[in-house]
C-alpha cells in the first residue's frame, strides 16, 4: 500500500497505529518497573494531547516539507486544531545549577578551602561531611574524565566520585596518565579573565576597526549632497581603506582562492624586501619574509581555503554545540563552525557567548559564525576575535530567519540592507588576517529572489566564500530547497566558491547537489537526523544502522558533554538537556532497513511504525517522556521537577 503524501515510505509490516505504537513501548520497558511505567505513560497523555497532522503544501518544485521542528501523525484531525509551530518561547527554563540546592565551595573541591575566592561572603558549603549527607548518589562506578585524563577536577562533586575518591573523600590521581596530557591544549578560544575584564571595563584597543569606521564617518568629498551619516561610496573605500596599491579589493574577484586546510594565514603575508614609503626606513637591511601585518596587508585572494568538495557541518544553534561537532567530525565532517554568536554579547565579555567560540583539537578546520546588524560592532568584534582567538575563517550569519535577529536588522534583514551589509563585510575583511564567509537565503519574500543580485557584490566587497541555502525567510523550513537556483547562483559566484545548502539526508542528495556545480554541500538538519551522513556520503552507501549502535552514539555523545560541561550535578543536567534537544531530531530517523524505497526525504514525516526491537522503537518516538528515558539509561534518574520542552513547538508531545 502505497503511503500517504508527505509521509514517508516504511514497509507495511512495521507500521503502526499511535495506540498500538505506545501500547508497545509500554509494554516492552522492562527496564522500569511496569506499573510505574503505564501510569506515567497515561499521566503524560492526560497533560498534553499528540498534536494534529501537519497539512503538507505543494510547490512546483515537489512536495511540501515539514516545517525545521514538526513530524506529526497523517491521520485526519479536527479542523478548529491547529499544528503547534514556532518556537516555545515561554518554556520552564529551569538551570541546570537550580538542581543542587546544597553546592560545595570551588575551593573545597580543588583542595585550597583556606584559599576562597569568596572569603567571608562565601554563599557555598565548606564542611565536605554537610555536603555529602545532602549530595544526589552517584551515577556510576567509572568516570570519563578519571578513565581519559588519570584526574576528575570535580572531585567530591563528581556524580562519578566513587571511581576516584580514597579515604577521606581524598581525590585519586593516575600520575601515569595524566602526564601523557600534560602541556596539551585539548579546548582552544577560551576567555581568560584578564580579556573579560578589559572588556568590561572597556579597555581593549580597536586600532583598526576605530580607523575604518572613521572613514565612514567622514563625508563623501566628491559629493554635492553632502553624503549620508556614514557616506563613503564603496569606490571611496576601496581608496581610503588601503594605502599601497596591492592591497586594494579591485582584483578581488580575479583571484579569489580558498586557505591551505592546515595554514596559518598570519605566516602568509606578502614578501617584500623593500621599505614601504611612509612608515620609516629600517637602518638595517633585511632579505627574506616579512611577517609584520600591520605594515604588508594580505588581500582577499591571499585569503584561502582549500575547500573544494569538503563536507561542511552548518552552524546550529544549540544542537551545534563541541560534543555535537565531535560526533560528526568522528564520521567524517571536514569543516566545522561554532554556533552563531551575537557581536554585541562577545563585546560585553558574556561567558556564556564566548562558550560558543570553544574549538576541539580534532576540528582541523573550523570557523566561527556572527550575527550583528551594524558595522561599527561588527567590525570590532572581528578583530577582537582576529586578536584573540584560533579559527580559520570568520562567517557571517545573513541567513537567520527569527523575529528577534531580524526586526533589530541583522539575519535576513542585512540582505535588505545593502549599504549596511557592504560596510558590515569590507570592515570586517579589512581587519581579518582569515578568510570572511557569508551565509546568506535566496532572499526575504517567498518568491522574491535576490541572492543572485548580492552575490557578485559580496564577491567585490571582499568574502572568500558564499553558503546559499535554497529558501527565503518566508519560508524557513517549508518546501523544499530550490537548487536549480543555487545553480544558477553558483554560476554567477565563480570563480568565488559557493557552497549549496539544503536538504540532504543521503549520498544522492549530495551527489545531486554537487551536479548542480556548487564547490561543496553544507549539510544542517540532516546532520542531526543522521550524523553518520558524512560516513554515507564519503563511502557511497546507505547505512542500515543498528539501534544499539546508535545508541553508542548517544553514549560518546553523553561522555563528551561530561568532559565538556563537567560531570558533577551542573555539567550532568546540562548534558541531559542538549542530549534532550538532539532527540528531537534523532527521532526522525528511520532505519534504512524499514523503508519501503531509499532514500528517506528530509520532508517526509515519519509515521508510527514498530521497530525491529525494542530501542529502536524508543528511539522513533516523538514523545517526550520517551526521550527522557533515554537520557536516564546514560545519564540516570532525571532531578525531582525536572521538565522539558524542546525549542521548537511542533518537535513533540507529552
């Protein structure tokens, strides 16, 4: 039998009502205890209904997609419900730190208790014997970061302590270990405490960024109008940015080239011998490289980036956190980028926005994303970053759909606003000694394209590479992507390299995208429905992946949270909450073996089907309470009031 539109093709045998669906996984949860289990199964379907089919639209290119958050049942529902969309902005939002009412003091736990920080004002416990008659019992019997590193800094606080404490609630040591990492960098871009406080206290130097902006001050000397607040025409600032005439942006487009993978771009500077008028000659004679950045200027096309056909893991917010990008780069992702961080908060010294600028070792390419709407923040947060951090190039977010980024003028806005946007792009490539990429939507309106009109512009401002996701703003994650004009684009980009964005969720998705002529593919959703997709991707094959292999997935996954967030009670409900929002997308996923025809659409919604065990069954779930579940078999029983509700609105039920 033939499956309904917009639902995707499982096998007969395998699909399942919702009643004999959850019938099922109630049944099979021996795990817990079974009476408990249905009771909380009739209390969760009590509080909050499944809610209704989502109505899927046609457009000329294919069917209609699901919206970035919503599967949903393709049964008929009542017309006065609605699908839940958008986001659920006024979700509990409950802190990880909130679970443990009794904390310990940080200098108790590191062994220096006559050594507080806080002194008399200490807020925190410092009898270790009070603390242990209050602390939650622990988890398991073998920590993470004892079993990688031979020491847990958490020590006593540890949700894993029984592995490393002696008497005395003395913390082990595995002196073996610990010096295999000694001098070793594992997390780079953290934000020292001397940087915060020049920041906060408005300290920190814009040499750079303060000189370009004045020149956009500065009015248009040729123009009888008199120039606008900030009104240097892009010739002008061509002219007025540059004092040598190599390093003007005219020959930009001729040579735009892409940074060798493994490069430092501060050791590529120009070779010149000669003194350059103006700055001084040197009374000694020099042959050899010139390193000096300040004096030899890179330009656009000595920014590169070998990228050609690399697979590109697409910034995401809160999903794409390190752990995440870790699993991918373990299955093959070449290029990864950071969350999107906004320009203002990294200005304010925000640790929590700094957090997002974290680099694993292994991430051998990477970049971080901005988001800002005004030059004047954008360029000094560029070179802030230039200054302080490791990254191998610098993206720009001209792509994010969401009220709250685009009423304040960045995200889409920015493609709307030109004069801004080229200010915004030649600032920031000015004072960056790394490439500067743009992601950028086929424009605001449904059917109003404009990417084609900004690209050659952002080729002549000064980016080194283009990311085109193949919708608007208006449509966000509906319908599906229009790669016909991503090819069209690409044409238009080169020899800047584009890369194409868009629903690929299997090899043949990719390997059409990449007919369409694009230099490489970014791949989002698909990600997180299936990060072994590089794997697919690079080995030709559908992967018919068992459950319990996914579910070792989870495990690293729960592991690297631990090592990154902390494996006391804090890092542990903090792991639980990003492993939370990731099963809202995993739980699309349906396994290669069930489909009726490969491969899965990205904008088919799965329908209720009954797996070829119990896990994977769990795993389909679209309810949050079985995702709950899973995160106890890793990381144990959730805190007393512990609640959850994913990001998006349509991604589940209770």
């Amino acid at each position: 039998m033939a499956a309904a539109a917009g639902v995707a093709p499982v096998q007969a045998r395998f699909v399942a009502s919702r009643e004999r669906f959850h019938a099922y996984l109630r049944a099979s949860g021996q795990h817990r205890d079974d009476g408990e289990a249905e009771e909380e199964e009739e209390e969760a379907g009590s509080e909050q209904s499944e809610p209704p089919a989502k109505r899927g639209r046609l457009s000329e290119h294919g069917l209609g997609a699901e919206s970035q958050e919503g599967v949903g049942e393709g049964e008929k529902v009542p017309a006065e419900r609605k699908r839940a969309r958008g986001q659920n902005k006024s979700r509990p939002c409950m802190k990880p730190n909130h679970y443990e009412k009794s904390r310990l003091c940080p200098s108790v736990t590191q062994g220096c208790a006559d050594k507080c920080y806080f002194g008399p004002r200490c807020r925190f416990l410092h009898d270790i014997s009070e603390y242990m008659a209050t602390k939650p019992p622990d988890l398991g019997h073998s920590c993470v970061l004892f079993e990688t590193f031979g020491k847990c800094l958490y020590g006593i606080t540890c949700r894993f302590a029984k592995a490393h404490l002696g008497d005395g609630y003395q913390n082990i040591i595995n002196t073996d270990l610990t010096k295999q990492w000694e001098g070793k960098s594992l997390v780079r871009n953290n934000l020292s405490k001397d940087l915060q406080h020049q920041l906060r206290k408005k300290k920190f130097s814009f040499k750079k960024a303060d000189e370009y902006l004045r020149s956009l001050a500065k009015p248009h000397k040729n123009s009888g109008k008199g120039g606008k607040a900030l009104g240097c025409s892009a010739e002008d600032l061509e002219v007025s940015n540059y004092t040598m005439p190599q390093e003007g942006l005219g020959d930009a487009p001729e040579c735009l080239v892409l940074p060798d993978e493994g490069g430092d771009p501060k050791q590529a500077a120009l070779q010149s011998p000669v003194p350059i008028e103006g700055e001084g000659e040197c009374p000694i004679k020099t042959a050899g490289l010139v390193t000096d950045e300040d004096i030899v200027k890179l330009r656009p096309c000595e920014k590169k980036l070998e990228i050609q056909g690399k697979l590109y893991l697409a910034p995401l917010t809160t999903c794409g956190n390190l752990p995440f990008r870790r699993i991918c780069k373990r299955f093959g992702a070449d290029i990864t980028c950071g969350e999107m961080a906004v320009c203002t908060n990294l200005l304010q010294g925000q640790s929590s926005e700094w957090a997002l600028l974290k680099r694993h070792h292994t991430e051998d390419v990477f970049g971080v994303q901005l988001e800002g709407a005004f030059p004047d923040t954008m360029t000094k947060c560029a070179e802030l970053l230039n200054q302080t951090i490791d990254v191998d190039f610098v993206d720009i977010n001209v792509g994010c759909p969401i009220d709250l980024v685009y009423k304040k003028g960045g995200g889409c806005a920015l493609m709307t606003r030109t004069n801004k946007f080229e200010q915004i792009v030649r600032g920031m490539n000015l004072v960056l000694d790394v490439p500067l990429t743009v992601k950028i939507r086929t424009g605001v309106q449904e059917k109003i394209n404009v990417a084609h009109k900004i690209i050659p512009k952002l080729r002549e401002w000064g980016a080194s590479m283009v990311t085109l996701h193949g919708r608007s703003r208006e449509q966000r994650y509906t319908r599906v992507a229009d790669w016909d004009y991503i090819a069209e684009c690409a044409k238009i980009a080169s020899p800047m390299p584009l890369f194409g964005n868009g629903d690929i969720l299997s090899f043949e998705d990719a390997n059409q995208a990449m007919q369409m002529g694009v230099s490489g593919i970014m791949i989002a959703r698909g990600a997180l429905i299936k990060p072994w997709l590089f794997t697919e991707i690079k080995e030709q094959r559908h992967w018919d992946i068992s459950s319990s292999e996914r579910f070792d997935i989870l495990k690293d996954f729960t592991n690297y949270g631990l090592e990154h967030w902390g494996s006391d009670t804090q890092g542990v409900e903090k792991t639980r909450k990003f492993l939370l929002e990731w099963l809202s997308f995993l739980c699309r996923y349906i396994p290669v073996g069930l489909l009726e025809h490969l491969p899965q659409k990205i904008n088919e919604r799965p329908p209720y089907y009954i797996g070829r065990d119990y896990l994977e069954t769990l795993m389909a779930s679209q309810n949050v309470d079985d995702w709950i579940k899973i995160s106890e078999l890793l990381l144990g029983p959730v805190p007393t009031n512990f609640t959850f509700l994913p990001k998006h609105k349509a991604n589940s039920y209770r």
